[in-house]
C-alpha cells in the first residue's frame, strides 16, 4: 500500500527546505510566501535497517524498500479557507493525502520573515487548524441539502449520512476536528465520500534550531511534536552515508529526522511492515497492524489474496540469528500459516496459492 503524507505550514517555516532535503529533490525554497505554487512530490525509501541485513543475508539481485510519498503543499495562510493565497488549491491538496504532516516554526531567525511577524507556534498550528476546520464546515454546508434530501427518502445509510454530517459540523464549530470527535466506524463511513481534511492524522515537526534538536518540546494541541532541524536535514542529504551517521553522533542523535519522521507517520497510521528476501530480491512491504496473512499476500499481487493456502513465515530476529531461511527451517523456526495468522511487525513471508 502506498503512503502519502501532505506537508503543510504557515509561510516561512522551512516547509519547502525540508522537503528539499527529506526527498533529496530540489524543490523551490525561497524566502517569500508561496514559493511552491504547485504541490512537489518527493518518492523516498523507508529507512530500515532489517532490509539491509536481509540483503547481507540472501545476497538479492535486488533490493526493494517500502516507500512513502511527501507531498509539499504550498503555505496556508489566514483566510486560505476563503480563497485567500491560494487557498483552495492548496486545501483540495490536502484531501488526497492519508496524513498531515505540518511544519511549526521553532527556529529563530531575523532574517527570515515570520508572516505574523513574530515566532509563536501555538498560534501558527491553531491558524492552520482554524482554516481546515473552516474549510470542512464549507464542504458540509454544500453538502447539507443533498443529504436531507437523500434522507427523506427513508434508507437508514441516507440518514446516518445526515445525522453524521449534523454532528461532525457542531463539533467543528465548537473548534474540535472531526478526528476527535469520537465517531464510531458507522459513522466514518458515513462520511467518508466528504474527504474532510480535519478527519486526517495529524502530526506536527517542530523546526527548531540545530542546538534544540534533542530537546523534548511541550505538546501541541494534545500532540507531541518531533523536533526536526530542516538546515541539518539539508546537510545530511549532501553527505555520504558514513559522514552522514559521523554528524549524527555529534548532534548526539541515532538517527535522522527523516527515520524519525516515517516512524512517526507508521505509528500515526497504524502501519507496519513485513518481508519476502531470496535470491531475486529483497523487499519491504507496508500494511496496517492487525492484517491477516491473507490481506499481506494481497498487497504483493490480488492474485495471491484469491487463491491464498498457507504463509510460510519466521520472525527478523530469527532470520537474523540463524542466517536465512534454512537456518530456521532447521531450526524449527518456520512456521505454518493459515489465514487466521495475524502478520507481526517484521515477519518474513513466503506465500503458497493457489492460481
């Protein structure tokens, strides 16, 4: 499954910068609002070093990471809601995203503006939270007539749909997003064909200065932000691997922003990851913790979920201790699966079907 996280933030909070440097794409990062007019899209590989063991393993031809896609939306401001800086293309951007993730200014800089011209980062994250909340109240109001009309009619979906969209726009007008306001799945799938954004996940990157970033920073809107430094994400991305983890050591850090961030997002949406290694190929795939084995097979081919018999799978850890596959069919650490087995975080698999 794919994963696709829009990144958004007020103007001037090093959004584009660390775009630029998670994707390694040189997108347009200038000190002026809206320097990215259309969204960029950046592919990048889920860092993990379990594939990287698999691979000194099995020796694949070749190696196949889970990716995540970030999309940089361009700054929301005040009034985006309304049409104001070009806020309904950037808000419709946001609909075709699982996640948001949005960046906070920490960092202090006199030479870049702030566009409220002062750094407060409970107030920039609650200007953005305003405009979604306005925005999916707009899509209801729009909605509302369509749906009372499809309630008279009767159907008991129709009227769940209405008494639904009735209770998600009182909550957002008490200033609460759709997300906690405690909908059951009913109710979400009521909804669902509204693509409110305030029902997304949301995660919020403090950018901090260089000497902050161990810091742990106070939550924000119940959420606790990652401290991320968008200049050194920038350096890191020029330097090779080994400097890379030499940098990171001195910044007192284990990994980069970037790990963070995707770990961040996997536990955000409830993803995890398991693996097929061999000979042809080592790869990660990505599905929602609780997936049976069935549902895994079908993210590699619908094929396989259809014709699904039996999973041949050992954990990482064993894999890892007794060398490969044989060393823990030796072993008695391959086991048998059959379409009740829930997938655990790091299996490697290897599925039997039927044609």
């Amino acid at each position: 499954m794919s994963l696709s996280i829009g990144i958004v933030g007020l103007p001037n909070v090093g959004k584009s910068t660390l775009f630029t440097a998670l994707t390694k794409k040189g997108g347009l990062a200038a000190n002026y609002p809206f320097a990215t007019i259309d969204p960029n899209v950046g592919i990048v590989p889920v860092p993990d070093h379990r594939l990287d063991r698999l691979a000194e393993i099995d020796h694949p031809k070749r190696i196949v990471p889970a990716t995540v896609e970030f999309v940089d939306i361009a700054g929301l401001v005040s009034g985006a809601s309304k049409g104001e800086g070009l806020g309904n293309q950037f808000l419709a951007n946001i609909r075709e995203t699982d996640a948001i993730c949005e960046v906070v200014r920490y960092f202090s800089d006199p030479d870049v503006v702030h566009v409220a011209g002062k750094v407060d980062p409970v107030s920039d994250v609650d200007t953005i939270k305003t405009e979604l909340i306005l925005a999916d109240m707009g899509t209801l109001e729009k909605a509302m007539g369509r749906l009372e009309r499809e309630a008279h009619r009767g159907d008991k979906e129709s009227k769940l749909r209405l008494e639904t969209a009735k209770k998600v726009y009182a909550g957002l007008n008490d200033g609460h997003r759709a997300l906690t306001l405690g909908l059951n799945d009913d109710e979400k799938d009521a909804i669902k064909e509204l693509c409110l954004m305030t029902m997304k996940p949301i995660m919020y990157v403090a950018n901090v200065d260089e000497d902050a970033i161990t810091k742990k920073l106070d939550p924000i809107d119940g959420v606790q932000p990652i401290p991320i430094c968008a200049e050194v994400e920038a350096e890191l991305s020029e330097l090779s691997a080994e400097d890379a983890k030499e940098y990171l050591e001195t910044l007192g850090l284990e990994e980069s922003g970037l790990a963070r961030l995707i770990r961040a997002a996997y536990h955000l949406l409830g993803l995890q990851s398991f693996f097929t290694s061999g000979e042809k190929e080592s790869r990660a795939w990505t599905i929602p913790i609780g997936c049976k084995a069935p549902q895994a097979a079908g993210t590699i081919h619908s094929d396989f979920e259809r014709g699904f018999i039996k999973a041949e799978t050992c954990s990482f850890e064993d894999y890892d201790k007794l060398g490969g596959e044989e060393g823990c069919r030796a072993a008695g650490k391959l086991r048998q699966e059959g379409k009740d087995y829930v997938v655990q975080d790091g299996d490697i698999m290897n599925f039997k079907f039927n044609v």
